[in-house]
C-alpha cells in the first residue's frame, strides 16, 4: 500500500498509509482536525528487466574510442588469411540468404 503525505490546518504534517482506493482524508493525530493530501514527488521511476544498460549513456568520446576498437578486431581475421592462418567468417545475417 502506498504512504501518502497529509497536512492539517495548523500546520502538522505526517504520513499515512492507504489503499489507492481509499478516498483522500486523514484525521490528524496531533490535534485530531481533518487534514489534506499533499501532492509529492513519489518514490520516481526504477528501471526493471532488460534493455537499459549503463553503457547507454556514455560520453561521445567513449563510443568514438569502442568504434575504433571494434574496426581495428575486425582487421584480425584478414590479416590471420594474409598470415597463412584459418579464414573466419561472421555468420551469415537473415537479409544475407
């Protein structure tokens, strides 16, 4: 159940727990006078399951530096044939068929 925040006509603040169904109205506990639901921030937002990574925010140097790097590994499986080495090949992607 969520804690919402209530304030009464003196002034005194405090928190009360309530089903999202419950109408807004709490009686104060200091001096009893009926008290209005405050509007807050709330607990923000959580991010769950999969698709955010913290790389998804990097700084633009950073993705200039891992592009350069994923270029230069692709470079390897042709100087390995140059080499005399085993040819790798990248799989084959569905629009290749």
């Amino acid at each position: 159940m969520p804690t919402y925040d209530y304030e009464c006509p003196k002034g005194h603040r405090f928190e009360a727990i309530q089903k999202m169904t419950a109408k807004p109205g709490a009686s104060c506990p200091k001096c009893g006078a009926r008290a209005r639901r405050k509007i807050t921030g709330g607990a923000g937002f959580l991010f769950k399951g999969e698709g955010f990574y913290i790389t998804d925010s990097r700084s633009a140097d950073y993705k200039k530096k891992a592009s350069a790097e994923s270029g230069a590994s692709s470079d390897k499986p042709a100087k390995a044939k140059a080499e005399g080495g085993p040819e790798v090949k990248a799989p084959k992607t569905s629009s290749e068929s």
